[in-house]
C-alpha cells in the first residue's frame, strides 16, 4: 500500500499538496492529519465528495510499502507514523520546499526554495501532463497563495507565480479561493490582537524591527497565525514573534512571521523545537514560561548561527559501545580507558540499554562483577534525533536527570550527545 500524507495542524499548502501528489501517484492514499486548519477542514466539509482522504487511525502501518511526505521533512510533525520510522524495507518519497536538515531519510525527494510545496507537485503534474479538474486546480493554487500571500511574501519565487498561472489556465476559481482563504477573524482574535499592540515595543536586531509579545490565552483559539500578521503590519515591524501562553495547558503557542529573511522566523522556531521557513514558523513548549521562551528567542535571533546549529554538529561519534553479554568487569575497564561515565548497549545493531557509573552501585558483592551488563543496564532509554537543538537535548536531561543521550537515526545509534556538550554549546564554553 502506498500513502501520502503531511504535517499537523495541516494548512492549504499541506492539504493541497497531499491531493497533488496523490494524483501523481493514483496508487497513493490520501492520508490527512486529525488537526486541519480550520479554513481547510472547512473547505474539505464542503467538498468531501470531490477529495475523499483517510485519517492515520483508518490504516494498518504494518500494510504501507511507500510513504510520501509533503510540505515538512521532520518524523515529530507527522501524525501517528512512529510505527514506520527507521523501517528498511519502506520506500520513501519526499516533497519539501523547507530548506531546514530534517529527520526524515527519504530515499529520493524533491526539494527546492520556492514559496510553497504545492508547487513543486503543480510543476510534476505539469511536466507529465496530467488532467485536473478546475476543483482541483483551485485547491492547488488555494495552497500556493496561501504559503505566499497572493504571491506577494518575500519568499515567493518565478516558478509560484508560472504554477499559478498554469492552474488559472486550468479554470482555478478565484473566487472560492477568497472565501475559504478569508482568515477567521472574530471576537477572540480581536481581543488577542488588541492585548498584543497594548505597551507594544519594538526592538532593533541588526538594523531591522522586531516585536515579541506574550498574551495569555485559555483554551483553544483558532488564527493566532492570521493575529501575529496582523499585529506585524500593524505595528509595522519587519518580524513578529507572538508567545501564547496557556496556563491551563501548561504550555506556550509560540507564532512568527517575517517580511525579511534576514530575521529568518523558521530558524529561529526550529531552535524551539518547532519548523517553519524564513518567513513564517512556529512551536509548542511543553512546561515553558513565557519569559523563559522570551530570552531563549530573542537568544536565538542574536545568535544566527546557533539557530542552524543540531545535535549532529555537537555530538561524539563514532561511539564507544558493549553488547549485552558484556561483563561488569570489562565494562567497568572500559569506562575507565576512555574517560567515560556511560556507554550504549548495543545488540545487533539496536540500542537496547544504557550502562553508567550509577549502574554500578547495584553491584552488591564483587562476585557479581562477572555477570553481563543486561542484568544491570538501564532499559527505560531516552534518546533524540541528530536533527533537534542542543537546547532540546538539555531539557530531555534536566527531565529525565540523565547525563547523556544517543542520538539515533533510522534506528541506528549514530553518536552520542551528553550534558556537557550541550553545556558547551549553550554558554559558548571552550572545549576541553
């Protein structure tokens, strides 16, 4: 079986990418996330008879021989995948105009720096002369101009506008496209809106305008995006960055927009843990305060460098590992030859536990120093993906109190990570 499917909180350049593909690969099954924007789970009510799609709960993962992934390269952002990652014999195809290093290793991808993914899939169906119908063409070009604004974002590129024009030629309706593009705007939003421009301020970054603002929010409220691009235009700053704050979720919305790529909102929301392009971006932390994400923003947006900087530019490798029928004692010998405090157990390639200093206090008699390493590892395993930030990496230690972490990709350990390296990142220390 072969899916297509996209991001959370899917948008119209999401959505009507997964319908382009689908319809390059007539095999492909739609598979859209539960969380849809509300303009797209609006469009998709009215016209559920002309795109007919599944939700990941409707399929069977063990069934999918090939997966394409559209409009975001990151495992984290898919909804209900997990089964599939670090699988072999799946065949993998993605389409992305997101320029970030991600974690998924497609076998072949189609990659660029246009405005939206849809139109990279709008050029294939073009070159392969593929049919669509005047619907279908206007979901497409709904998604271009959404991630492109009209056509009008800094991002936009010749090859949006020649995808547009192509599916204007194919009878796309303009005027459908102004209904459901049409942002959701009401009380909620307004009250949002007028919270974030009372006591606004505007900071210089590098000769260009920002405004960070936190609101406090309870419960769910739709187009915070839409709000944080009204405030930028507003307020007329080059970049906004909106910090929602819901305390009954323990948890912040972070939003950005940008008109310049020089304060590059996707970077610096990748840095958060989130994803996005140069001129838009978001993220969601977990046990943040607002403050806190405050600092770490404007932390980020100082630095550039550190925005782009992952886990696979600070992590050991290659790394030093025992097999599970490994002794104490040769453990113990080990850890002392290379100066370390922990090492993986690794069996057959997979990581099934971790041995540390700390692990040695459940020795009991010196008799016991004989016995293999799995009577004593750590099996509950916290691991990251090279593709995450050194900031991410500290919080999984600080919750999880372990010193290290494997970084692991396609289920292999591909180097390690450990608390002082991501010390010496995030406070500029010299290295040893």
């Amino acid at each position: 079986m072969e899916i297509v499917t996209t991001h959370r909180n899917t948008d119209f350049d999401g959505c009507a990418a997964v319908f382009a593909a689908a319809r390059l690969y007539p095999q492909a099954r739609p598979i859209l996330p539960r969380s849809l924007n509300p303009n797209v789970k609006g469009f998709l009510s009215i016209h559920k008879d002309l795109f007919s799609f599944e939700h990941p709960s409707d399929i069977d993962p063990a069934d999918i021989s090939r997966l394409i992934v559209v409009d975001t390269n990151s495992w984290e952002r898919l909804d209900q995948m997990d089964a599939l990652r670090g699988r072999k014999d799946l065949e993998i195809f993605l389409y992305d105009h997101h320029q970030d290093n991600g974690t998924i290793d497609a076998g072949w991808s189609c990659r660029a720096d246009t405005g939206a993914t849809t139109t990279l899939l709008v050029d294939a169906l073009r070159r392969q002369r593929r049919h669509l119908s005047p619907m279908q063409a206007t979901l497409f070009l709904a998604g271009i101009y959404e991630d492109t604004g009209n056509l009008t974002f800094p991002g936009t590129t010749a090859a949006d506008a020649y995808a547009a024009a192509y599916l204007l030629d194919r009878h796309a309706d303009l005027g459908i496209l102004g209904t459901f593009l049409r942002p959701a705007y009401g009380d909620k939003q307004k009250d949002v809106l007028f919270e974030m421009l009372r006591d606004a301020q505007r900071i210089n970054m590098g000769g260009y305008s920002l405004s960070i603002r936190q609101v406090p929010i309870h419960g769910h409220t739709d187009s915070l995006a839409v709000v944080v691009r009204m405030f930028m235009e507003i307020l007329n700053v080059d970049a906004a960055i909106g910090i929602f704050h819901d305390a009954d979720r323990d948890r912040c919305m972070v939003i950005g927009r940008s008109r310049v790529d020089q304060l590059d909102v996707g970077g610096v929301m990748r840095g958060l843990g989130g994803g996005g392009h140069p001129g838009a971006g978001s993220a969601v932390l977990k046990s943040a305060g607002p403050q806190a994400v405050r600092e770490e923003i404007i932390g980020l947006i100082e630095g550039n460098r550190r925005a782009a900087i992952q886990i696979s530019d600070i992590m050991s490798f290659p790394v030093t590992t025992v097999a599970p029928a490994t002794s104490m004692e040769a453990t113990a010998r080990l850890l002392r030859e290379k100066g370390i405090t922990g090492i993986p157990v690794v069996d057959e390639g997979r990581l099934v536990g971790m041995i540390s200093r700390r692990d040695f206090k459940k020795i009991k008699r010196e008799s016991q120093l004989i016995r293999p390493v799995k009577a004593f590892m750590t099996t509950k395993l916290v691991t990251i993906s090279p593709g995450l930030s050194p900031m991410q990496a500290a919080r999984l230690m600080v919750k999880h109190d372990v010193g290290r972490l494997p970084v692991i990709q396609d289920g292999k350990i591909i180097g390690i990570v450990t608390r002082s390296d991501a010390m010496t990142y995030l406070y500029d220390l010299p290295p040893d």
